[in-house]
C-alpha cells in the first residue's frame, strides 16, 4: 500500500459531518506525503512565485499549508482547478472525492476557519514584485552608485533569463510538458548582409553566405546593416521552431554566450495584444518585462547610452492584433501603443543603436520593418538533424536503435519529422508504441499529420479510456479563442476541470503576464498554437453543438499575403488541414466515442467535410492555395479525391514568390501520383528549403522542372541531384539564376547521365566558369535525347 492509500484509509467518511475541517486535514495530510507533486502544480498555477527554501518552514505540513494559502490566494477558479487536479492524478477514494469537488471543487464554500487559514494574506515565502519604474531619490548618485545600481540590474536580468528560459522550468511552447532535446533547426539568409567592421565588434565568427545551411545563433546578429538599425527578421512557418529559438537565445545569453550583448529583453506579440493602454519605453523594459530594485532612470540612462550592447526580441509578429504602419508615431512624452513601440524600436527612433530581433509566419510583412533588415528564413530539420534529435530523445541504446530504425524505414515518417514540433510529437508517439507493438506499426498508426496527434492525444489519455467530455470541452475553449484570436486564457476563462484536465496532460501551460495596471496574472495557453488547432478541430467535428453549415464553414483555402491591417487575427492555418484529417475513415471510431453518436451521424460530418474539397479542387487555385489543397487532400487518404484534384491541376503549374518546403513539396508530389497526364512545375522567386528537392524523389508525372531563384545554392544542388535520377520521364530541367557554385554543378553533372530522357538543360544566369563548362560538356554523349544546352 502506498503512502496516499495508507493516508486515505485513516478518512473517517462520518467526519464529513464535522463540517470542512477534517476535510481539510485529511488533505493536509495527502499532500504532505507528494511534495514533488503538489511542487509541480505550483509551477504550473503560480509560475511567478518562487519558494525560496531558506524561508520554507522547515515542517512539511506548515509547507504545505503555505503553498494551499498561495493556490487559494489566486482566486476560486484557480483553486478549483487544483481540486479537480488532485481528485484526478492522486488516489482519493470515492467516498472523499465527491465532498472534496462539492466543497471546493463547484462553488468556494470554505468555513470562517479555513478561510482564516487559507486567507489571501501571503506572508513568508511569496516575493512580490516590485512593481512599476518608481522614481529615482532626489540626490545625486556617484558614478560609481549609478554603475553599482546598473550592474545589480543587469544581474538580475540574467538570472530572470536563467529562471524562465533554462532547461528544466516549464515555458510557454513546451509540448507536454518534459525534457526535450534541442537541435538548431537550418537558418538561411534570405539577403546578403556585410560582415561587422572588427573594429565595431564583431559578435561571433565570420558571416555564412546566403545559400548557408550550417548557420549558427551567433551569425544572427553577425551582419552591418547598410544603413539604419540592425533589424534580423526570422522567418519560419508554423512549427519550426521560432519560438523555442528566441527562448533558447535568451538562455544562451544568461549562460554567458552572446557576450556582445549586456541586456537582453523577450517580448511576445501575444502577451502585449492585452496592453491596451499607452507606454513609454521605460514602462515597456521595466513594467511589463523586470523592474529595476532601485533607480530605474539611471539604469536606462545607461542603456541608452550603451544601446549596440542591447538585444530586444519580439517573438510572433504575425500575433500582433494591432494595425502597424511605418507612419506611427509616439505621443509628446514618448510613449504609444506597444506595436508603435516596436516600430520606433525598428526605425531607430527610440534607443537608437539597439539590436531587434523578431519572429514571424511568412506572408505580408508590415511596413513598420525597414526594408533594410536583414532576412532569415527558418526551415527545420533535414536529415541528418532529424536523427540526430531521435537519437537524443531516445538517450538509452536499444530504445534508440529501434526507433532510428523505424524512422529510416519509413518516409513518410521522415517528411513529418522535417517540422521539429511534429519531430518532437512523432518521439513522443513512438516511445509508447514502441513500447507495446511490433516494429513497423508506426507505418500504420501514423499516416498523417492529424492522426499523429489523435495518437499523441490518445499516448496522454490514462490506459483504456479517451476523456470524451473533457477533450470536447477543451476543444471548445480552443475554437472559442481561435474565432476572437485568443491564444492566452485566465482562469475564469476555462472551466476548473477542463483546465485540471489540460494541467494533467500537459495541454496547457502556464505563465506570468504583466497587465495593464502594472499587476502580474496567471496566463494559460495550449502548449502550441497548432495544438489549440488540432483540439479546436475535434470540437466542431464531433460536437453535437456544431451544425454541419458550421462545420464547413471553416473548410477553406487561406490567403497568406492578406495586408496586417485587420483587427480580427486569423491564427487557423492548420485548422481546415485536421478537419480534412478527421474526414478520413480511419479516424471513424475515433469521432464515435468522442462525439457518443452512432457511425451515420460521424459519417455525414465526414462527407460534408470531403464534400467542400471537391468543390475546392475543381477550381483554378495561384500556387499557395494549390499546397494547401495538397495538404488537405493527403489527410484525408481518400484516393478518389486525390485523383480528382491531380486531375484538375493544369498542365504550366507555377509557384512564384512564397516560402515552399520539404513538406509542402511532399504534399504535392503525393497528390501528383493519382494524375495520369504529364506536368510543368515552375518555381520562381520562391525562398526554397534547401532539401526540398528530395521530396520530388520518384515523381514521374513531372516533365519540366524549372527552378528560377537566387535562394538556390549547393546543398539545394545535392538535395537535387539525388531525386533526378529518380524522375523518369524528365525532359526538361531549368535552373536559372542561381548560386550553384563549381561543387553543386558537379553534382548536377554526376545525376544527368541517370536521367535519358532530358531534351533541354537550362542554366540561364548562372555566370558558370570555364571549368564547369567544361564539365557539363562531358556528359553531352550520355544524353542521347538532349538537343538543347543553355
């Protein structure tokens, strides 16, 4: 018998009589035995207090009283949600569950006593921050005074750094809630950017050339901008990683690297949409990031004289709910909305010198950016990265063997392990099956994006049993937030025991947020925004709530080049890709038990669902929507639907002007398969991933390949050159205009002779040398069929 049985077996169910009292003691007793347990729920609801050990009361009782005073001191949502936590995960007997969730877990019906006990008056323990910029004395410091205030500032913001970005504490955009490994993810210029002049100070290293694979964080800051502040945009599809990236920076510069830069500040797009009121950048480092101990105007007297060593990162540009335009401009006493702030910060206007560094989906940027910012573009995992982050996500031998086995026998597997947020569910995935099937059933298990994540969701849910209720009830708060563009929540936002359901499984996470009156709250969000997706998308298929015209309605093919000047975010990208999903018939007896309905009632939301997507492939459709469709159309595996949009596509299908990568060129070329007609692919201007090319590996409906874009470098070249062997009915291959340099045009040389079929090779615009020439002239007898060289 464990401890919790053995506390729970000495609960006298008459006592319930006495009133609360022995309820609260049979509690107290509970969680004095699951210290562990009761700290992690701490983090989770109170993620800005800190204990400090030295002012613990050394008697685990009294700790424990004092951490249920903080939980309660929250508020009754919060304090309800715990209950609800506790009845959940502990081993609470029946007969004491349901007092405990009708005393405390539906309505705060605490006696006068336990209300004194667990009073909102937080005393040892509970360090509350200093809040607001509070004025400066009136004497004058001494340099030194100043220097010494300065120098306890920028202390504290490495340890803040160290505290909510380091390894092991739990962070907004953690999946579920573990360790993770981290492998960078491949960064490419989108621009050339002049190296820094040594003299300036120089970050790190000489900078990577444009067409770079093997970027490092450091060669982010590592560039002279040719003329107004240093402005790095990263860009990078859902997924990538963006987020993680910007948390792992700040974590490497409180470890000390990074050491050009003495400040460091991360803000997130979606905790600044909730300032409504006007700041001044004082307020904005100070108020809503950390404030100072004492002398705020002398400390950011010396930032501003210090700027070139400040770094302000602004993580989800593509969150922002607020118009941004490059004509803002801040009030008479420098203050204005938090985007405004943003922009000045660009524009150089306010603290002028400084780094910034921001992150966004690809689409149209607002003109609050300088065009003279330097332009990275984030592409995942190839390969080689993705087996290197399965082989620490399984760190132990034989585990590790299996499941690199399983992903090298398995394509389709490493296409969804090219974006490291599905790398990362898809370890998770096959650690449990693993764990209990034969090798090779992840080929079955885990055909497509959405049942990947119905399988993760299925990993979290206990042995046996899919929480219908709660999931539906989660999905609702999620389809509820995504229709307003609200991706962080309160606690009155979420029901107690869908948000102890989210706790529990690690769904949600939680985090500090600095409000408008200078306050700090309890944000809750889904560990991704593509999870919010996901539980959004099982609400409107299996609820009955949601009529079938609903339904549909959100089966649609987005824009990504919409102008940023609505006040409605749309943060649904991935939602019309799992309503596709859970249209497949594999998905079936999934739907029936979470929607209790019989397999007619989840047929005919199916069919609805396939319905719009046969009108959607019939129509002619500019090169993103034609992906998306792609996307759509492979998860549902239905080959009738594939055949149709196959059939549909022209013959000239051009892609001009928008990111594409492994995955969309995997989405596409699985589509191609069902068509029986040869196609043109034309891709021009496109920001391209470098191993993008490796998808098209078999794809024998492809006859003219062309490739126009400066993006296009040596590892594109060999990422190329493996898949054009395997084109069999090649006839034509363009690749003007890029900087494919001697060794990639060797490589390209080394694959024509495997490819017979090929009339004409175009490499228009390429400036090639005498040498490679020369090489390219050598294969000309082994192309029989070629009759024209460009």
């Amino acid at each position: 018998m464990n401890q919790e049985t053995r506390a729970s077996s000495s609960w006298d169910p008459m006592g319930l009589q006495l009133g609360t009292r022995n309820l609260w003691s049979w509690l107290m007793r509970l969680l004095s035995t699951q210290p562990e347990w009761l700290s992690t729920k701490m983090k989770f609801f109170l993620p800005n207090v800190e204990l400090d050990s030295r002012d613990e009361p050394p008697n685990p009782e009294q700790r424990v009283v004092l951490q249920l005073r903080m939980l309660h001191a929250q508020g009754r949502a919060t304090w309800q949600s715990f209950i609800h936590c506790v009845c959940m995960e502990l081993e609470v007997p029946l007969d004491l569950e349901v007092p405990l969730l009708s005393t405390w877990g539906q309505e705060d019906e605490l006696g006068d006593g336990e209300k004194t006990r667990l009073g909102p008056q937080l005393q040892h323990g509970l360090k509350r921050p200093h809040q607001g910029c509070g004025s400066s004395p009136r004497q004058k410091h001494c340099r030194k005074q100043q220097l010494e205030l300065t120098r306890k500032y920028l202390q504290l913001l490495r340890t803040s750094a160290q505290r909510h970005c380091g390894d092991g504490v739990p962070k907004p955009g953690q999946t579920f809630g573990a360790h993770q490994p981290y492998v960078p993810p491949i960064l490419q210029w989108s621009r050339a950017t002049a190296p820094l002049d040594p003299r300036e100070g120089a970050v790190l290293g000489d900078p990577k050339t444009e067409d770079s694979t093997d970027m490092s964080l450091q060669d982010l800051f590592n560039f002279k901008a040719s003329k107004g502040p240093r402005v790095t945009v990263l860009l990078g599809k859902a997924g990538m990683g963006k987020s993680t990236l910007a948390r792992r920076l700040c974590q490497k510069w409180a470890e000390g690297q990074l050491d050009h830069f003495q400040a460091l500040f991360l803000f997130e797009f979606r905790q600044l949409n909730l300032i409504t009121r006007f700041l001044t950048l004082p307020q904005l480092l100070f108020d809503l990031y950390l404030s100072p101990e004492a002398g705020p105007e002398v400390v950011f007297q010396y930032l501003k004289e210090n700027a070139s060593r400040v770094l302000l990162i602004f993580d989800g540009l593509d969150e922002a709910i607020y118009p941004c335009s490059s004509k803002d401009t801040l009030g008479p006493n420098g203050s204005g909305p938090a985007l405004t702030l943003f922009s000045a910060l660009c524009r150089g206007t306010l603290l002028p010198g400084c780094w910034v560094m921001v992150t966004s989906r690809p689409g149209k940027l607002p003109a609050c950016l300088p065009t003279e910012a330097a332009t990275v573009h984030m592409w995942g995992f190839d390969g080689l990265r993705v087996e290197e982050y399965v082989s620490r996500f399984f760190s132990e031998q034989p585990a590790q063997e299996v499941a690199l086995a399983e992903l090298q026998g398995n394509g389709h597997l490493q296409s969804l392990c090219a974006v490291p947020a599905l790398c990362q569910v898809t370890c998770l995935c096959l650690r449990h099956l693993l764990s209990g099937n034969a090798p090779g059933q992840s080929a079955a298990l885990l055909p497509t994006v959405t049942q990947l994540y119905m399988q993760m969701v299925l990993t979290l849910s206990p042995p046996g049993s899919l929480p219908a209720k709660s999931l539906l009830g989660l999905g609702e708060v999620a389809l509820r937030g995504l229709e307003v563009g609200k991706v962080i929540f309160y606690a009155g936002d979420i029901p107690p025991a869908i948000m102890a359901f989210g706790a529990t499984h690690s769904m949600l996470t939680s985090f500090c947020i600095h409000t408008d009156s200078g306050h700090q709250e309890i944000g809750y969000a889904f560990a991704h925004l593509t999870l919010q997706e996901f539980c959004a998308a099982l609400h409107l298929m299996a609820s009955p709530s949601v009529d079938k015209d609903i339904l549909t309605s959100h089966v649609t093919l987005n824009s990504h080049w919409v102008l940023r000047t609505r006040t409605r975010l749309n943060l649904s990208d991935h939602l019309p890709t799992f309503l596709a999903g859970l249209a497949s018939l594999t998905c079936r007896p999934f739907l029936r038990h979470l929607a209790q309905r019989n397999e007619a009632w989840v047929g005919a939301r199916q069919a609805a669902v396939l319905q719009v997507l046969r009108k959607l492939a019939t129509r002619k459709l500019t090169g993103p929507k034609v992906v998306e469709l792609c996307h759509y159309v492979a998860e549902t595996q239905e080959s009738e639907l594939a055949s149709l949009t196959a059939q549909s596509l022209p013959y000239q299908l051009p892609f001009h002007n928008f990111p594409l990568t492994y995955r969309d060129l995997s989405a596409l070329t699985s589509i191609l398969e069902h068509r029986a007609d040869p196609i043109h692919l034309d891709f021009e201007g496109c920001p391209l991933e470098p191993h993008c090319p490796e998808a098209l590996a078999g794809c024998g409906q492809v006859e003219t390949l062309s490739f126009k874009s400066r993006k296009c470098g040596d590892a594109f070249a060999e990422a190329l050159s493996r898949s054009l062997p395997t084109m069999g009915n090649l006839k034509i291959l363009g690749l003007a205009g890029s900087k494919i340099t001697a060794q990639g045009v060797s490589l390209l040389v080394q694959a024509l002779p495997l490819c017979p079929q090929l009339e004409e090779v175009r490499f228009q615009d390429n400036q090639l040398k005498d040498p490679e020439v020369l090489s390219i002239a050598e294969v000309l007898p082994h192309l029989p069929r070629l009759r024209k060289l460009e």
